[in-house]
C-alpha cells in the first residue's frame, strides 16, 4: 500500500500490519479488556457478536429506509419504482458465504494487541516496575549510545541499568557522564517500589 494512503487511514484511527488494518479503538479496548481479566478467545467472541449486531442494525436501517422509498412513491420515485423494488432485496444473514464478512483470528488479535503494548513505553515501565530482586546490580554500557545521535551530535555518553540476580532490567537511563550524582533521585525512586 503506498504510504500516502496508509497516511490518511492512520489519520482516521488505523494501526498498520503487514497486509490489514484495525482500529486504534479496537486495539484500545482489547487492551483494556485483557488488564480487567478476559481471554483473548473471550474477546474475539464479544467482537463477533459486536459485527453481528452491528450487521443487524444495519440491515434493519436499510429495510426501514428502503419501504420510506416504496411508501411514498410518487413524483420523482414514480420512475424509480422497479428500481427500488430490485434493491429492496433483503441483506444477506451473517454467516452466509456472500456475507463474506473477515473475522481477524485469535493468534492475529494476540499479535497486534502485543505489538501495541510493548510499544508502549508506560507498559513497558509498568512491566519493569513488576520487577523485584534480593541483589540488584548497575553498570554503565557505552554499546548503544554510539548509535544515539542528534543533530548531529551525541546527547548522551552511556547508558546505566540496574540488573536483578536474573539479569532481567529493573531500570535504564540514558545518562551524560559516568558519575552518580546525575542518577541520585533516580536510583532513590527504585528503593520506593519495594
């Protein structure tokens, strides 16, 4: 898809996979969905009932406007008159082949629902905030602030990260020196979790 047309979806509320879209609210609420407890499979089956509702809405807005057309069928709707009837065909049910209606699967719903939360950067904070250990450890790596630049420079010299005894990363900081005195209020707020 050119990016000119994904630009104007992902104005409209679209997040971009591969080959499809979903909305940002549908993501959203997925989301939310999942932190009050229900499963994933839960909420595919809620969705589908939404679609089916959604279809049965739509259809009976379709039948109340089609027979306004047939009721008063004088003046300008004399003429259109066979051409109203033919329309008048009634929608086709739900689970019917012509329907033809994509019902985006459980494994594709797990994949862009987590897609959107790790790149979240307050759940992926959250997550570390999950996080404890008995022996926490912190060092200073220099590996990925080589790669870090801005405007041309370099805003940061290292960055500090603090280790449990599974070497799961409690906390990070991009820093711009070697010292301690920068990270002092930080390093304080990590004690407070616990």
């Amino acid at each position: 898809m050119p990016d000119y047309v994904k630009g104007v979806f992902e104005k409209l509320g679209f997040d971009f996979s591969h080959r499809s879209a979903l909305s940002k609210f549908l993501i959203n609420d997925m989301r939310y969905k999942l932190l009050q407890g229900l499963s994933m499979s839960g909420y595919r089956m809620s969705y589908i009932q939404h679609l089916k509702n959604y279809h049965h809405w739509t259809s009976v807005q379709w039948r109340a406007y089609m027979d306004s057309k047939l009721a008063c069928a004088d003046g300008e709707n004399m003429f259109l008159l066979p051409q109203i009837k033919a329309m008048r065909k009634d929608f086709v049910n739900f689970l019917s082949p012509e329907y033809d209606q994509n019902i985006p699967s459980v494994s594709y719903l797990i994949a862009r629902v987590v897609g959107n939360m790790e790149s979240n950067s307050e759940y992926k904070r959250k997550r570390m905030q999950m996080m404890d250990g008995l022996h926490l450890s912190g060092d200073h790596s220099f590996k990925l602030t080589k790669c870090v630049f801005a405007g041309g420079s370099k805003p940061f010299t290292a960055m500090y990260c603090i280790l449990n005894e599974f070497g799961q990363v409690i906390a990070w900081w991009f820093t711009t020196g070697t010292g301690m005195k920068e990270l002092e209020d930080s390093v304080k707020q990590i004690t407070e979790r616990y």
